[in-house]
C-alpha cells in the first residue's frame, strides 16, 4: 500500500495560517535577492519553495515523487524535466526571477502535449496569473471611488434623517456602498457633489454641507503631507476623482468577502448608487 500523501483533513483556518507562515518565511528572501540582483533561483530554490507551499495545505511531499519527472516536449520531441509534477493533481514550472511567466505556462503545457504524458494524468485545471480579462467581451473591473475624507462625506444610516432635513443637502444625497453594505444588503449614503448639478453656492447656503466639507477641509489639510488625502485639501466637497466611475446600470462586486461564505455575493446597481473602493465594479 502506497501512503497517503496527505495529512488528515485540514480546515481553511489552518491553511490560510500556514500560508501566512509561508509568505513571512519567503518574503525577506525573494525580496533579498531582487535586491543583490541574485540569479540563477530556480535551480537553488524550486524543490524547498514547492515542498513548503506544498506543506500549507497539509500535503507530504516526502511520501509521493514530485520533482524533476522526465517528459517529451511537443515542440522539440526531445526528452526534458517537469519541476512539479503529481500525477492528476498538480503540474508546476518555476523561472528564476526576473523570468517571464509566461515562458513556464507555455513549457507547462509543451510538456502535456508532448506524448509521454497520458491525459488521465494530467491536472484538472491550469492556473495561469493574468491582470487581464479572461475574455475580450468582458470589459475590465475597476475599483470604486475612495472617499479619503474622514468620514466626512459619508452619512451613516443613524445621521440619514437629519441631512435629509436640510433641502439643499438632500439634493446631494447617493446610496452608497462599500462591501459590506454590499453583502450584508446595508443602507449607508454619501454627500456626492461630483455631477453636473452641483452648484458651490450650495455648501454656502447649507449649514449641513458647510460644516461637513471643512471638516473635510481640515482632516486633509492636517494629513500627512506626501499622503493622498494631503493632495486633495482643495477639493474637500468631492472624494478623489474617479474618471471610470460608472454612469450607466453596472454589476458591483465586493473586493473581499469572508472564506466562510458559500457563494461570491455581488449585486446589480444604477448609475445613481455610488460604490467605494472596497467594491470593483464594470
């Protein structure tokens, strides 16, 4: 009998520790040689640096063959070495840094297609790092707009009623929704006075706007110099500008949302419900 390969069950809570473990442990080093200009890593490094991922999810890799499995490739018919390989379950490539990515995926897959590799044992799935849209039809998700106003601009469920008393104020008053009204169906609204129908006259005419925005005024006046809220004192009615904020109906989707939830929760808004940076939307 071949033992298992693996540790008894393991919850997410103890991987996700022994993956910040892991990061804590590689960190400092990958960080180090990009620094001294270290080359050469893949060779030195791969076979620690898979084995100790490998360990976060409970995985021994004592106890299976995963390194170094000889294979034909496709585009030469000659003989090389898979990096990482467990037979229908994980296949790995690494490139020492500074190496384009790119060059492993596409040597991953030259490998599988290359003969020698029987297709009951290849991977379920390729996991390849992309900035990019998977699909050219999709357009691109981007980040919501960030308030940086110390809470100024934002009107919380309890502070609704008394600006919406004053007439001028409520002309200025959006939904709004950072992802955790977004998951947990919150109200919460901000003073938005972004559009076309903003007049300055206003916050003079508004004690609610007026004291509102200079106390805008001040907390970014009186940040830190080289920080962002610094860089936006002169315009302490607006959040920081937000080229691609959505002006037609969009899906909204929260940045973050907690392991223990079964599904992805996003939601569907008008042009009038304006998201924070904590929600990416398109």
């Amino acid at each position: 009998m071949v033992p298992s390969a693996l540790t008894p069950m393991m919850d997410r809570g103890t991987a996700r520790a022994n993956l910040n473990g892991f990061a804590a442990h590689w960190s400092p080093r990958i960080n180090e040689w990009k620094v001294s200009g270290k080359r050469h890593t893949e060779k030195s490094y791969a076979q620690q640096f898979w084995s100790d991922l490998l360990r976060c999810f409970g995985v021994i890799p004592e106890r299976i063959d995963l390194f170094e499995r000889d294979a034909a490739r496709a585009t030469t018919g000659r003989d090389g070495y898979i990096d990482l390989f467990w037979s229908g379950v994980v296949l790995g490539e690494a490139k020492s840094l500074g190496r384009d990515l790119d060059a492993a995926f596409d040597q991953a897959l030259d490998y599988l297609s290359g003969g020698s590799i029987g297709q009951h044992e290849w991977p379920n799935l390729l996991v390849r790092k992309t900035m990019k849209p998977l699909s050219p039809v999709i357009t691109e998700a981007v980040r919501g707009s960030q308030p940086t106003d110390g809470g100024h601009l934002i009107v919380e469920a309890d502070e609704y009623e008394g600006v919406a008393a004053d007439p001028v104020a409520a002309k200025y008053l959006r939904p709004f929704r950072m992802g955790r009204e977004l998951v947990r169906g919150l109200d919460r609204w901000c003073l938005w006075m972004a559009d076309d129908d903003f007049d300055p006259a206003d916050i003079r005419c508004s004690a609610v706007l007026r004291e509102r925005v200079a106390a805008c005024r001040k907390f970014r006046e009186t940040s830190r110099p080289s920080g962002d809220a610094y860089k936006l004192k002169d315009i302490p009615h607006l959040m920081r500008p937000n080229a691609k904020r959505p002006l037609v109906p969009y899906v909204g989707i929260p940045a973050v949302v907690s392991e223990t939830r079964r599904y992805y929760t996003a939601a569907h808004f008008g042009p009038e419900v304006i998201v924070g940076n904590q929600v990416v939307h398109r």
